[in-house]
C-alpha cells in the first residue's frame, strides 16, 4: 500500500489520476477535498493526523463517505519516498492477515498492530475492511 504525502493544498494539482491513498498534512477545504476526489476517480483512503482531522468540517466528511472515500485519523510514521510517497511494508501487512488467520478479534487485532506496529487504529480497520 502506497500513500501519497501532501504538503500543501497546491500538492492537489499535481496529483496522478491513479492514486488511491491520500495522507494530509494541511487542514483542507471542502473545496480541496472536491479537488482530491475531482483528481483521483479511484481514491480509497484519505488519512489525516488528529489535529488536521479534528479540523475537516462535517460536510466534507460526508462528501468523502458519498464518494466512498474512508477517511483515516492517524499519521504516517515514516520516511517518504523521493516521489513524495510512504510504503506500507508487506511484512506489517502479512502480520495483520497472520492475526486474522489467527482468529484474533478486530478489536483485538488494531490495538496489536497499534502498539506492535505503530499503525494507526483507522488504519488497521481499514486494512481489515479491505482484505
């Protein structure tokens, strides 16, 4: 999984078509969000830290869940790379499907991969939406 890093609002313009993991580092307009789903026809996730998604009004919450758009609270904990984008490595991903095949319980799942990850819990309900 490859999510996109945007700085800034500008960053939107630049966007290729095919994204479809989206992390902010601005607190957006609902202007920019429709920008963001204008861009990417095939955007997924959107994930903001909690400060920036404590700030994205209500109404652009709603428009992303219309567009089918799931919308993270968390932060990338990384490095990105050179095109401005953080990979989420197979192996955190395998260990998530490990503790599915496991039977652990979802609940029980995010907060491992939480602790033991360092992912977000969105994310992790994400990735077992997902998969």
């Amino acid at each position: 999984m490859r999510i996109k890093i945007l700085h800034r609002a500008g960053d939107i313009q630049g966007l290729d078509s095919n994204e479809r993991h989206l992390a902010l580092l601005f607190s957006p307009t609902q202007m920019e969000i429709c920008a963001m789903i204008a861009a990417c026809p095939d955007l997924e996730t959107v994930m903001a830290p909690p400060v920036i998604y404590s700030l994205i009004y209500e109404e652009a919450k709603t428009m992303l869940m219309m567009h089918g758009v799931y919308l993270i609270q968390g932060q990338v904990m990384a490095i990105c790379d050179s095109d401005g984008r953080y990979t989420l490595d197979r192996i955190k991903l395998e260990e998530i499907r490990s503790m599915r095949r496991a039977g652990l319980s979802s609940k029980l799942i995010v907060d491992m991969a939480q602790e033991r990850l360092s992912l977000p819990p969105d994310l992790t309900q994400y990735l077992l939406m997902a998969r």
